[in-house]
C-alpha cells in the first residue's frame, strides 16, 4: 500500500512538472511574440491594420465596379472604410475654378461632408505616400441642421438629412475612359433620407470636376490639406 501511494504520489508531481514546463513554454513564445510586435514601427503596424481591414468581410471593398455599361457601383460597406476627416459649410471663393454652377448651388445650403477611403488605398498611401491604382474615396453630403427632433440643441450643427453621395476614383482601367486623359473620375449618386442614392452613377466631366481637383487639391488631386488621417502622412 505505502509503495503504491508512492507512485501515484511520484506520477503526480510528474505530470504537473510537465504541465508547469509546457505553460512556462507558451509563456516564453508568447512573450516573444509580443516583444516583437512591440518593436515593429507604427507605420509598419498602420499597414497591417490597413490589411487587416480591407481582407475583412464581404463589405469591404477591394476596388472600384462597373455595371455592364461601364457605370460605376456605388460601394457596399463604404462606412466601415477608413474615415479620413468631415468638414461643415465649405465655399470655394467666386474667383476660383473651383466654383462651377453645381458648387455654386451647394453654396447655399450648410452642407457637412464625410468622406471615407477605401483601407487597400489606404493601407498603401501610408507605406508609399501616394495614392495607389486603384483609389476610391466616398464622401457623403449632408444638410446641416441646427435644431433635433427633441429641441435638447442650444447650439451647433449636425449632419441632417443626406444629400447625395459622392466617388472620387483613380483608376487608369476604367472603362468609360474615351475622351478623358485623366487617371481620376468623379461620380454623383443622389438619393437623400427619403431614398437610397443610385446603384450606379457615370463619369463626370473633366471640367467639372478634375480641373478644380488637379488646380487646389494639395496631393494627387486629393484634398489632403482637408483630411487629418491622409494630412499627417504628407507632413515632412
């Protein structure tokens, strides 16, 4: 009796300094693992990030679509791109090629803007500083309104009822590309609260769009200078 108890004793203790080996083991691994997590740069984990996101999920977009006529899709899950910045109110100044007949119009109401791109682009402008082939970035346009539903507002303004929707796309394969020379397209997708915008939208002409985009916007006809997220990357 007393020499079996001894083994069960013995086989005891060595099973628990195995399993104290193997934890100790994982342990070592794991904290190797995040050691060297740690010490890889910010942009380098950006990127990762950026990776992460745009292989995640059915929603997440990969590039621009068209539809049979060469139409472009508007994107699925656009929102869960990565957001770039917002703006309330902006008015080119009258002088300026910027101001077309459509920003003119704009100009009378407060319009909020939200504009997103896509984390593929995303991911790459952070490793190069550039805007990859291809790019999409959707801005939203809202009515700014003051007052809630509640009356809690005292003052201030929030994105209201949805306007349209808005695509910049840089894509040198696009397939309506006859008669422009240009690697970026503007595409307008009305639909407002009352109705979901357009499943499609064309090309804008270049004079309406591009030619204001290539004379103000401070990076690759992007108006970095507006975007927080983009704007840091572009600081010496």
């Amino acid at each position: 009796m007393c020499f079996l108890y001894n083994f069960a004793n013995t086989r005891r203790d060595e099973l628990f300094a195995n399993r104290l080996f193997c934890y100790r083991s994982s342990y070592r691994l794991l904290s190797a693992i995040f050691s060297r997590f740690l010490s890889l740069k910010s942009t380098t984990l950006s990127v990762l990030l950026g990776f992460l996101l745009a292989t995640e999920g059915t929603a997440q977009s990969t590039g621009p679509a068209y539809d049979a006529a060469g139409n472009i899709l508007l994107p699925k899950g656009y929102r869960s791109w990565v957001f770039v910045g917002a703006n309330l109110g902006l008015v080119y100044r009258p002088e300026i090629q910027a101001m077309t007949s459509r920003e003119a119009a704009r100009a009378e109401t407060m319009a909020f803007h939200t504009v997103y791109i896509d984390p593929a682009a995303y991911a790459a402008f952070l490793e190069t500083g550039t805007f990859p082939d291809p790019t999409v970035l959707v801005m939203e346009v809202f009515r700014g309104e003051t007052r809630d539903a509640d009356g809690a507002l005292k003052e201030g303004t929030f994105p209201g009822e949805r306007l349209l929707v808005e695509l910049a796309v840089k894509d040198p394969q696009r397939p309506t590309r006859e008669g422009s020379k240009e690697n970026w397209a503007y595409y307008i997708f009305p639909g407002d609260a009352e109705s979901d915008p357009l499943a499609s939208a064309e090309a804008q002409p270049d004079s309406e769009c591009f030619a204001c985009h290539r004379s103000h916007a401070s990076h690759d006809n992007v108006w970095v200078q507006f975007y927080p997220v983009l704007r840091e990357r572009r600081r010496p």
